[in-house]
C-alpha cells in the first residue's frame, strides 16, 4: 500500500512538473518508432570524400554508402546496412534550414519520456520557410498523425540524411532533386507536437547524429567545412548520461532497450544481471 502511495506521489509530481511551461516541442508520452537506433556494427570502412570542391548534385546521392538502397517513402530502415568506422561529412554547401536560434529541445536521451530524442527542436512559427540542408534528393515526403506529422526526408551526397518534421505542409514532391536552401516546407505543428516548431534530425545511414555537431543554429552557421563522424563517439553520445527506467508489465529487456536507445548487453552489465534474469513490473533498472 505504501509503495502504491509512494508511486502515486511520484508520479502526481512528475506531472506538475511536467505540466509547468509548455515549450513548441515533440509531444509526449509518445509511441513514435525511434526507428534505427544506433545500430551495432563490428566492421569498418574507411571514406573519405573529395575535399576540393563542393560535392556536385546527382541523381544517386551517396549511392555506394548506401549500397544502392533508396527507400523511397520509408523513415530510416538500413537494418543490413554497416555503419562506417569513420567518415568525413563534408559540411560545405550547407543551409541553415532556418534562421531562427531557438532551441527548444536538444538531441539525446529524456528520462522524462523514457526515450532518445533524435533530432533537435527549434523554434518556428508556422508558415516560416524551411529550407534544404545540402544539395540532394527528396527520398520521403509523407504524413504521419502520431508522429512528426508532415516530414520530409532528404538524402544528402556527404551521406547524411536529413529530415525535417511537423511541417505545416511539404513543398516538395518524392525524387525531386533540391539545392541547399531551396524552400522544402513550412513551419507547423503537424503530428505528435506541442506547438510550431521544427524538428530536425540528421541521420547516417538511420543512425541519429546530434545536429548541433554539424549546425550551429545558435550562430546560424555549420560547425566546419567538414565534420568527422566516429562511429565509437556517437553511440557514446547518447549513452552519455546515466539514466534509469522503470519496468512495466509485460516487459522485456529488449523492449527496455529498444525504448531506451540502449542494447540489452548494456543494461545486463550496468545491473550486474543476465539476459535470463527475471524483471518484475516496477523495478529500476539503470539503462546508460
Ligand atoms: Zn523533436
């Protein structure tokens, strides 16, 4: 009894806290599939891309890192796909998608709402202009109620993919070649979202790079010309801060880790259990 009190209390203060300053952001609790979360890959390769001058415009942007996948429609799906030890974003030609500075969210894990949040959050207001990133394709341009709503994903030939969510609407169409800068949607706050805003991730080969590495919105310029991707920094980076969850029923601990961002092979060892250990609905595990 007490302990159902004492959860009670917890989360009625969760809640108050919660529900104090409602910023433009991603709304929560949400079901949103995280899609590819950092995927484990044991195999390198080494790119480099040429750095005399900036990347032309093709057809098939960065098609060989892709092995020829253009899933036309689809999020972030690259189950087969190995991500490179190493490689060098080539960062020039970029746009600031938007001129506004005002982060609302960052990138990385949220206790708050047991999950990782793989883009960043700034402040728009609706029917702001919301530009390409890089030259490159249009490989999604869809809709989706629950989650960001009116997206366009864009692949990039520095590799990256960008995508661009809870627009107000598209302006774009699927395989439609686009230059940087050139206006892909409108502010909005369609989808999961809890007032105007634009969310933004940049993504390699589905797994999620903070976009504050490669943009500064602050300063409204890129980081660098270039920007080194090391596959061991960026699964550290959202691993970074030690974070708990709590077991709910029917729980597995590959849900936990799937939810988390984490791998079942972390939680086991940061909780000193096994894979067969049994969890109990309510019990703390520490995931990162
Ligand atoms: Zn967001």
């Amino acid at each position: 009894m007490l302990h159902k009190i004492q959860f009670l209390a917890f989360t009625t203060a969760l809640w108050i806290i919660g529900s104090g300053s409602v910023r433009a952001q991603d709304a929560l609790p949400s079901e949103m599939q995280p899609d590819t979360p950092m995927a484990e890959v044991d195999r390198f390769d080494f790119l480099v891309y040429n750095l005399d001058g900036p990347l032309p415009l093709t057809d098939n942007p960065a098609n060989e890192l892709y092995h020829g996948i253009w899933n036309q429609g689809a999020t972030f799906s690259y189950p087969n796909l190995q991500l490179p030890d190493t490689l060098a974003i080539d960062l020039r030609g970029y746009c600031m998608p938007t001129p506004s500075s005002r982060i609302n969210d960052v990138f990385g894990f949220r206790p708050r709402r047991r999950r990782v949040h793989y883009g960043l959050d700034i402040k728009v207001e609706k029917g702001d202009t919301i530009r390409a990133a890089f030259d490159g394709k249009v490989r999604t341009r869809t809709f989706n109620k629950r989650g960001y709503g009116n997206y366009v994903i864009i692949r990039h030939e520095n590799g990256l993919e960008t995508l661009y969510g809870h627009l107000s609407e598209s302006l774009v169409r699927e395989n439609q070649l686009v230059h940087a800068g050139d206006p892909i949607g409108l502010g909005g706050s369609t989808g999961r979202s809890t007032g105007n805003h634009l969310h933004f991730e940049t993504r390699l080969l589905g797994t999620a790079l903070n976009p504050a590495l490669m943009f500064d919105f602050q300063n409204g310029q890129s980081t660098g010309k270039q920007y080194i991707f090391s596959r061991k920094t960026a699964t550290k980076e959202v691993q970074s801060s030690a974070a708990y969850v709590k077991v709910r029923q029917g729980d597995t601990l590959s849900a936990i880790a799937k939810r988390s961002g984490s791998s079942v092979k972390t939680i086991c060892k940061l909780n000193g259990i096994t894979q067969k250990s049994i969890i109990r609905p309510g019990q703390r595990l520490r995931v990162r």
